[in-house]
C-alpha cells in the first residue's frame, strides 16, 4: 500500500481535553516491511498502533534480518508513537490438545514472542484458545502448559502475554473474566502476563456495560479477576452481533451494539488514561475508516 494514499486525521490541534484522553490508534498493516506500518500510523494521526509479527493467516515466517529488525527500531516513528503492541496470527490455540495443531501453535506462539522481543515490543496480545469439547477445566489447563512452557524456554524476554477477553463463540476461553483468573492463578510466572479487554467481546459474552453504574460493576468483576494492574490494552471495537450473542462480529462505532457510554466510561477513566486503545474495525486501503472512527470516539469521549 502506497503511504502517500492514506487519509490524514482532521483537526489534529487537541484542545487540553483532547490532551487528557488515552493514546489511541489501530491494528496497523506490516504490508512491504515492518517498518511501514509506522508511515501508516503516522499519516493518519495515531499515537497508537498494534501490529502482526507475521503473516497472521500462516503457522511460520522466515527468520527475520537484522536489517528488517533495525529499520523498525530505528523509523523515527518508534519514539513518536506512544505505544506499539504485537497481536498473535489467528491460527494459534493455546488450548488445543496433544497433536500437530497444539505442537505447530507451540512453536508458532514461541516464534511469535520472540519476534516482538526483538521489534522491543512490551506485549503481544492472544486469544486464549479453544477446548474443542474438552471442557473448560482442560483448556486452562493447556494454555498454562503452553504458555509457562514457552516463558521457561526464553528467560531473557521482557514481552509479556497479553490475554484478550472473547465473545464466547463455539468453546473458546477467555469469555468469562473468571477463565482468565484462572490462568493467572495457576501460571508460574503471573509477572509475565497481563489481560487486553475488548469492548465487542464481553458485550457479545453477555457483560453489562449500558451506563456508567453497569461498567462500573462489570469492571470491578474484572478487576476481581485479575486485578487493575493488569488491563495493559484495550481493543476498542463495536460489535455487530447483540449482546449475549457470543458472535465474534466487529462492526464500526456507533454502529454496532456496544453502548456509548461503554467507550465514555473507558476512555474517562483516569486508572487507563496510559493505556493505548486499540481499534479492529473494518476499513480499507486508505484507512479512512480508521480516522472516521478515531473521531467518533473522541466525540463519545468528550461528548
């Protein structure tokens, strides 16, 4: 994609509440290098952006270069954007039992941390998995296996897991903030994990996020789980499915069924007025969508 096609944010002079909102962005296209996403953050005005390591549609990728490594470390974009996170490939499942799918998801999930070790990234975010009928109790189980095993195998990473909460959609884990305790509680190296919350997923699991008052709870459940300090990222995405659907459907905001005053409470919220806000919605080449929605949440936000 040609950098010089993407759209340019409006009115980037922020007034001092514009100042005071979390760092915001999107998942960024790697397309041509590493390194380009950043011409593409910074054309459309983001202080925020999560990437792949990888092609996020294949299980592996050619060792990278030092060169392809130092022109992502060294883009003047590394130190103007606030924040850059890694998001693990699609194939991945943690939870998956003994056989190809759980040895290549073990490799692949190894390979990926490494690459964003390297690209001096401070997490990557991943779908706990799916059981696939073995029970939740099961999947648990596993994901810790995997994950622990992988933390014993690379002493030297800084990068953590970032657990991403989910819809709910067939067996997958993670759709109740309980699961995600459970990882915690049963890791033997809680320093290195941490939770990424998205805003479509707990409203199709079903959480109650109408008003200020329900987030307030539903939030308090969460932090119950796994604590304040450990919502790391934010993906805020609408959600085209209803709530209580456990259908993993993006849709852009304003559109969906995620209320306003859920992405109001968010990005109000002075305990994550750091944490990069993340969005996953659809959106084509110039990213025009991507600016168009940037601007509605600032709108909900300061509205």
């Amino acid at each position: 994609m040609s950098v010089l096609r993407v759209c340019k944010m409006p009115g980037l002079a922020h007034s001092d509440a514009m100042e005071n909102l979390p760092p915001m962005g999107a998942h960024t296209s790697i397309a041509g290098g590493w390194e380009k996403s950043f011409d593409r953050a910074m054309a459309t005005g983001f202080d925020a952006m999560q990437i792949f390591v990888k092609n996020n549609r294949q299980w592996f990728a050619a060792p990278a270069t030092e060169s392809e490594v130092a022109a992502f470390v060294k883009h003047p974009g590394r130190k103007k954007l606030r924040h850059v996170v890694a998001h693990n490939g699609y194939l991945i499942n943690p939870a998956a039992a003994e056989g190809p799918v759980r040895d290549n998801s073990r490799r692949a999930m190894r390979e990926e941390l490494l690459r964003a070790e390297s690209l001096g990234l401070p997490l990557i975010v991943l779908h706990p998995g799916a059981h696939l009928g073995d029970g939740v109790e099961t999947g648990i189980r596993r994901i810790v296996e995997l994950l622990d095993g992988i933390i014993d195998e690379t002493p030297c990473c800084q990068c953590l897991f970032a657990l991403e909460t989910t819809a709910g959609q067939g067996t997958t884990i993670g759709h109740e903030f309980g699961h995600l305790g459970a990882i915690l509680a049963a890791t033997r190296f809680p320093e290195r994990y941490c939770v990424c919350l998205d805003t479509a997923h707990i409203v199709a699991a079903g959480h109650e996020v109408s008003s200020e008052a329900a987030c307030e709870k539903t939030f308090a459940a969460l932090a119950g789980e796994v604590g304040w300090e450990r919502l790391r990222v934010f993906h805020l995405n609408d959600s085209k499915a209803p709530q209580g659907s456990r259908k993993d459907r993006h849709e852009h905001i304003g559109m969906g069924h995620v209320p306003a005053a859920c992405f109001r409470y968010i990005l109000r919220h002075p305990k994550f007025r750091d944490i990069p806000m993340i969005l996953e919605t659809p959106k084509g080449e110039d990213m025009r969508e991507d600016v168009e929605n940037l601007a509605r949440l600032r709108e909900i936000a300061l509205g």
